[in-house]
C-alpha cells in the first residue's frame, strides 16, 4: 500500500465492494459504532460525502455531527484554497489527543488533498495517526479500505493518478429527500493557470446519458422535485463519450423527465456556453431562472495570463444573450482578486464588468497560491495589503448592488421550494426561489419538500422575507 497507481476498472466493481459491505455489516453489527464526516470546498464534494455517508450506513454506522463521540471520523478535504488545507491539518492535530483518549478511534481522509504528492509525504511523515488515505478517483472502494484496515491493523494508503471508467449503482445518502446532486461528469480539461483541479480531480470523463437520466428517475420516483447537475465544467459535457451529444441536448431530456420539478446545474465556463445550450435553457420550463457564469477577472490580458480563452469584451457579448433570452435570469459569478500581475487598471475592469452585468451575487476570492500551478511562480505576485483593499472594494460593489437586485422582489409573489426549519426562528420555514434566492416566511412544518407562492414583504442583502399565500 501506499505506491500511486493508475488502474482501469469496470463497473462489477460496484457488486464487489456491495459485496464487502454485507460482510462489514456482519462484523460490526449491533457494535453501536458511529461515524462523523466534515466536507470542505464544493458541491462536487459535498456529492461525494454523500455517497460516503451512504456506504457507511450500509455498513452499519450510525452518523453523528459529534466528532468527540465518533468510532470513525472522515474529512472530505479540498485543496483549492490554502486555508482550507490548514484548517484540516490544524484539526488532525486535535484528533491526534482525541486518539490518546480513544485508542480503537479510526482516521480517515479522502478528496483533492490527498492528490498532491508534498500533502501525502507531510501526512505519512507527521500525521501516522490517520488509519485510512484514499483519493477522488476511488471513492467507491472506501468499503475494502476499511475492510482491509480492520484486517491488518495497519494504516491504508490507497492513492491513484487516474482512472476511466466511472463506477455506477453505489448506496448515496441524500441531504434533503425531495432535492439531490446528480454528476453528469468528473474532472477537468481547461487547465486555469491558477486552479489545482485538473491534477487532483483528472482529466473530463462525461457519465453515459442512460445513467443519468435512469438515476435522476430513480430520484424523482423517491420523491426528488429539484436535481444539481454538476460537473467542473457542465457545458463541456458529452465531448468524450462514444456517441457524443452536447449538454444542452442532455438538458432538454432531463427537462422531459415526469415528475421532476426544477432543474439547476453548475459550474459553467463561458468558453463553452453555446448559443443551443442559451436556447435550451430558455425553453425547458423546469431549469431553473438562473445561471452560474465565473469570469474572474475583468481584464483580459489577466483572463489570457489565466488561460481561460475568452476576453472581457466576449463575457460580455455572452451575458447580453443570456439576458436576451431570459430577460429576468439571476445571474452569479465567481471573482479572484489579486491574481499575479493584477495591476489598478486590471481591477478597474473587474470593478466595471460587475457594475454592467448586475449579477445578483457573486463568490469573491483572494488569490490563493497553489504549488504545482503555473500561476505560483508567475513573477508579480501582488502584495498582501494591496489584494486586500481590491478585495474589500469589490465586496462592498457587489454587496450594494446584491442589496439594489433583491429590492426588486419587494411586494411581488415567488415560488420558493421550502427546504428546512430556520434556524433562528423555529416558526419560519427556508427555501429557495427558482432564482436561487433564500426566502424566510412563517408556515407549517408540513410544507419542507413543497413549493409554495410567497409574497416578499421585507427584502435584506442576503435573503427575503414573505408571506405565504
């Protein structure tokens, strides 16, 4: 254990670890074992816990948010920002005392993290109180790694460069019964100067159209009304299967699927937003009014130092056909402040482009440098000081104009999809709007899973008020 390997497997994999999982359930049946699971970074992510968690209860476990009280603690890690490594390594110290306390305690760390070479060196050197290491291309095995764990009594390390084909038919635990994630494909091709994707997450494998649609109508059959189609880059979908067909061709059947309410999906690069998928989107009733378009920088000499293939000019151009197509659509972004070389000016054009979109929010970042990436040892790397005055001006810009965008739904009627009860005020219920919009109202808890007409009577920057109808 522990040699990266790159291996080719088929999709009887899936019988065999189902297999492995009976006979764990036999080995710790009525031990009372519990597992807790912590996920960092994104919905991929966030998808795969959910099959993680869905393996571990099949074996028997029974989940807690309660590390302290855990027989199995699991981090889904995430390397795309330097914080976020730091908080994982910072936590395995703590669960270092916590295995003093707890002898029979089991480690586990899976995700991008453990991709990168200098993570996994630091982590067999300092950190040999972690019993199991897998990666993201063999999450599936999860079950014969905890097998042979128990077998051995020795740490497992089981990390791979790369694989092709794409494990189906594996037990998934859902967040919320009546929406769910479904990957329509994994990895990435675009290589962003700047982004670590590509290397711990491969290279684009597109899932077979049967697959998906058959597992968006065993979810719709359990009650799921909204499906997330995800992928690193969703519009590029399709181009490496044996029958190709675009993704806005894939929307239009998922879209025919009875029963299924909304439908959303991310991420997207403007590189590959086609005018058919613009089109698909405006016709299909169920995808939802909204669009997740990154463009990270407004100046296009720092898109072309990012490698991300399109100019300010043609951002722009793209978001005028969406809006065209679908005058009322929220739009949201992705924004990076600071990337090497980033003068005044280059912000400026940032600063710009959000002022002439509108987006009705946006995710900002501080450029976060990552080893192995081009961008880390670009010369110009801008200073602390100024990265964070940009940062802040450009929070305060979207902050306004997200404030100006939900004043618009004031006094109007919203279908919100009610998901849980607030946690501030058990009286109301939360939910989202087709817009991707957070809406409070007071209503019974019978209604999670439903949607229902609100009337918005108080709008704050991040979230609505209403009254249901």
């Amino acid at each position: 254990m522990g040699e990266r390997k790159e291996i080719k497997i088929t999709t009887v994999e899936a019988k065999r670890q189902m297999d492995i999982i009976a006979q764990l359930s036999q080995h710790i049946k009525d031990k009372n074992l519990k597992f807790c699971i912590s996920t960092f970074g994104c919905q991929m992510n966030a998808h795969d816990s959910e099959k993680i968690q869905g393996m571990l209860k099949q074996i028997g476990y029974i989940e807690t948010d309660k590390e302290a009280e855990a027989d199995l603690i699991l981090y889904n890690t995430c390397c795309v920002r330097e914080n976020a490594e730091k908080k994982i390594f910072g936590k395995l110290g703590y669960l270092k005392l916590l295995k003093r306390k707890k002898p029979d305690l089991l480690i586990a760390l899976c995700g991008c993290m453990m991709q990168q070479d200098v993570v996994l060196e630091n982590l067999k050197k300092n950190y040999r109180h972690v019993d199991i290491i897998f990666g993201t291309y063999n999450l599936y095995k999860l079950p014969e790694l905890l097998q042979t764990r128990f077998e051995t009594g020795k740490a497992v390390i089981d990390i791979w460069d790369s694989h092709q084909d794409i494990v189906e038919d594996l037990p998934s635990e859902r967040k919320y019964p009546f929406k769910s994630c479904v990957n329509i494909m994994f990895g990435c091709n675009n290589f962003c100067t700047y982004c670590i994707v590509p290397y711990v997450r491969g290279r684009e494998r597109s899932r077979k159209k049967e697959d998906i649609l058959n597992e968006i109508r065993t979810l719709v059959a359990d009650g799921v009304k909204e499906i997330m189609l995800l992928g690193q880059n969703v519009n590029s979908y399709g181009k490496n299967l044996e029958e190709p067909m675009t993704f806005a061709q894939l929307l239009r059947e998922v879209n025919a699927i009875e029963g299924l309410e909304r439908i959303r999906f991310m991420t997207s690069h403007p590189k590959d937003l086609s005018d058919e998928l613009i089109t698909a989107m405006a016709e299909c009733e169920k995808v939802c009014n909204s669009l997740h378009l990154p463009f990270q920088a407004g100046s296009s000499e720092v898109l072309r130092r990012m490698n991300r293939h399109y100019t300010k000019e043609s951002y722009l151009e793209l978001v005028r056909k969406v809006k065209e197509a679908m005058p009322n659509i929220a739009l949201t972004t992705d924004i990076i402040v600071g990337f090497p070389g980033e003068t005044d000016e280059d912000f400026e054009e940032t600063m710009d482009v959000v002022r002439q979109v509108g987006f009705s929010s946006a995710f900002t970042f501080i450029y976060s440098k990552r080893t192995g990436t081009p961008a880390a040892t670009m010369e110009d790397q801008v200073p602390e000081d100024v990265t964070k005055e940009r940062f802040n001006r450009l929070l305060d810009l979207v902050n306004s104009m997200q404030a100006d965008y939900m004043h618009t739904f004031l006094e109007q009627e919203v279908s919100v999809l009610f998901e849980e009860v607030n946690k501030q005020n058990p009286e109301l219920l939360s939910g989202r709007t087709s817009e991707g919009l957070l809406v409070h109202a007071k209503a019974d808890h019978s209604l999670i899973g439903q949607t229902r007409a609100v009337k918005i009577t108080e709008n704050k920057t991040h979230y609505l008020v209403g009254t249901c109808l």
